[in-house]
C-alpha cells in the first residue's frame, strides 16, 4: 500500500506525496520559513528550521501551525519524544550554534 511522503526542499518549500513518491504537490502554509528538518510518528510531523521555526501537522502534512519555540537560532533537527492527544514533546538536537535546547 503506498504511503504518504513529506520533503522540504529550497526556499521553504514543502511537498507531498500520497502514493509513495510516485507524484510530488506542492503543500501550502502560512510560515515562508525554511525548513531543515521533518520528524513524524503517525499522523504527527514537526518541521524545524531558521530562526526557531517549528511548524505542526496533526494530519499527515496536509495542515500545517506553527509554533514558537523559544529560540531565535536555527533548528536542524528534532525527534517526537512523547505524545498523546492534548501534548506533544520535542527535543531539539542541533542548532546552527551547536547548542541543545528543550
């Protein structure tokens, strides 16, 4: 059964894919960040990426929120650590400066 797909690319730009990269659209969203990173666990993704963005999809990628992180520096990387219905728990591993957040 094909999957859904996620891919950041230049500029900010996110892409979707519904039949496991076969075909590629455009997603649309209210943040122009750039985007370094995309972390899932089921139907919940994080994109982190410049200036502490990160960005929230409860539904696979098709609607995205954002979020303030705290930070001002840029994110290159996070993991889903814990979620349930009402919260959702981030570790941010690398910024740009080297330092770890949570």
């Amino acid at each position: 059964t094909p999957r859904r797909a996620l891919a950041a690319g230049t500029g900010g730009a996110l892409f979707g894919s519904s039949d496991g990269g076969l075909s590629w659209s455009s997603i649309e969203r209210s943040s122009a960040g750039v985007i370094f990173h995309l972390a899932s666990h089921g139907q919940q993704v994080l994109a982190v990426g410049r200036y502490g963005m990160v960005l929230r999809s409860s539904d696979g990628g098709d609607s995205w929120r954002e979020f303030r992180s705290g930070v001002s520096s840029t994110l290159l990387s996070a993991v889903l650590i814990d979620e349930d219905e009402t919260e959702l728990a981030v570790r941010v591993l690398h910024t740009a400066y080297g330092l770890d957040a949570e």
